[in-house]
C-alpha cells in the first residue's frame, strides 16, 4: 500500500499540518527541531498574536513613559508641585535618570507579569489536549520540544516587550530632554531587562513540566515576584538571589553609577538559576510518560 492510500499516514499527515508541522526526518536530541520552531515562530508571527502583542507592550510602557514625561508637567497648572516632587529625588544626576527610572520600572514589573501569563500555558496546554504525545510519536527528541518552546517565547518577548517599547522610549526621551541616551550603555541596560524576563519565563517552562494544571504554576512563578519584592522590604539580603532590584540594576547600568556587590550578585544568581530552570525541565520532561 502506497504512502497516499494508508489510511494511518494520510491521517497523521492532515493532523500534522493543522498543528502547523510538516513531516521530517531527522535523530538525536534535536530531532524535529526546526520544524516545531517553525510551528512556534509561526504562533508569533502568522496569526494576529503579533500585532496584538505590539500595541498591548506600547500602550502599556511608552503610554506609562508618556503620562510621566508629558501629562504630568502639563497638570502642574492644575496640581502645583505635582511633576516638581517627583523630579525632586532625581536632582545631581543625568536629566534622563528621571525617565529611565520609570521605564525600568514599568517594563520589569509588567513585562515578567506578562511573560508568566503568555509562557504559563505552553506546557500545561500541551499536556492537557495530547498534542506532546502526538508530536512525540513522531521523529521529534524531547529537548527540542522544550527548546523550541523557550527560543521562540524568547524571541517574541526581546521584540515585543524589549526591543520595540525601548526604540520608542529613546524617541519619547529625545521629544522631551532633546538629549540621545548612549547606545551601548543603554543596550547593556536592556540586557539586565531581558534577563529578568528570561528568568519567569525558563521558571514557567519548567513548573509548566513539573505540574499537571495551571494552579502550582501560576501560583508559584507570582509567588516568586511579588512575594520576593515583599519579602524583599523586611530580609534584603534575598536580594542576593532573587532578582528583586534589576530595574535599579538596570538604571546603574545606563547611567555608569558603582553598582553594590548585591547587584552583581543578583545578575549571577539570576542567569545560574535560569540555567538550572531549563536543565531540570530537560531533565524532568525526559523522564515524563504521555
């Protein structure tokens, strides 16, 4: 019987190519890889995700820049003082510090909130409807599912919430001071930024491996940040660990301002623990029975 008239592989075929897939050959632990990125990648970026992710991150950091930088100077006629106390504990540093301190500040808060709820049903979503083990079933190695999933959630959280909102801060920041921050200071900036992010989404991939339903996943990876900045304001020292000050860090960064043997720590412990987050969801995933 001939591949067109088998019934098993006709139906595997169309089932493949509703999830987006395409048959492929291949071995190792990166079996399947660039086919399940292309599906991923094709989440992002061939459906309206894409574009409802831009004006989503926009609205909420530049909208946030803009109520700071423009609204508010335009109340002082109404509410005298407004805008000068909050400029008040920025004086001696660089006309910019003020604007770098609020986007920092918006764009790590909601962005690793927004990183947990988008990566928080990568996993749990897969396991729940059967499509691991269907793909699994295929020549796809387990690293690579796990794999895909963390370069493409990677690759639309550094343009949607990173890199896009930070072009147009540079713009709302120019409109306002007519200064143009460094460059490479302020991409270095952008680095501390990005690590936080990937720091929520390598512990939401792997609680997204070790639980079976939204709850403990969701439940935890909020724990982490809220309870650590809480947590944080009675025990600092769990600034050490966890990273509870990277907009801070952040702003260090741009401005060139000495950072505290805490920062640097916090910057160490958050890449070794991203690390430790993927490998045991590697590990984990590949002991898992679908």
């Amino acid at each position: 019987m001939t591949i067109q008239t088998h019934p098993d592989v006709t139906r595997d075929l169309r089932q493949a190519t509703r999830q987006g897939l395409q048959p492929t050959r291949g071995s190792g632990w990166l079996a399947g890889f660039g086919n399940m990125l292309t599906k991923e990648l094709g989440e992002w970026f061939h459906t309206r995700r894409w574009l409802w992710q831009l004006l989503l991150w926009m609205i909420i950091i530049n909208g946030f820049v803009v109520l700071i930088l423009f609204i508010l100077p335009l109340l002082e006629s109404l509410f005298p003082g407004i805008n000068a106390s909050l400029g008040k504990s920025y004086e001696g540093l660089p006309p910019e510090a003020m604007g770098l301190s609020y986007y920092f500040s918006i764009s790590i808060l909601t962005g690793s909130i927004g990183v947990i709820i988008l990566a928080q049903d990568e996993i749990i979503q897969e396991k729940q409807s059967g499509t691991i083990a269907w793909i699994l079933s295929k020549p796809a190695a387990r690293p690579a599912f796990i794999l895909t999933k963390l370069l493409s959630n990677s690759i639309g959280v550094l343009i949607f919430i990173v890199a896009i909102p930070a072009l147009v801060f540079l713009g709302e920041i120019y409109l306002d001071l007519h200064i143009v921050i460094p460059l490479v200071p302020f991409l270095a900036g952008l680095g501390v930024f990005l690590l936080a992010l990937i720091f929520y989404l390598t512990l939401v991939i792997m609680l997204g491996v070790l639980f079976e339903s939204r709850g403990p996943v969701m439940g935890i990876a909020f724990g982490i940040l809220i309870g650590g900045n809480v947590i944080s304001s009675f025990i600092p020292q769990i600034a050490y660990v966890l990273p509870v000050t990277m907009e801070s860090i952040a702003q260090s960064v741009v401005l060139g301002t000495p950072m505290p043997v805490m920062f640097n720590s916090q910057l160490i412990s958050a890449a070794i623990l991203s690390s430790v987050f993927i490998l045991v969801a590697l590990w984990r995933f590949q002991r898992e029975e679908f």
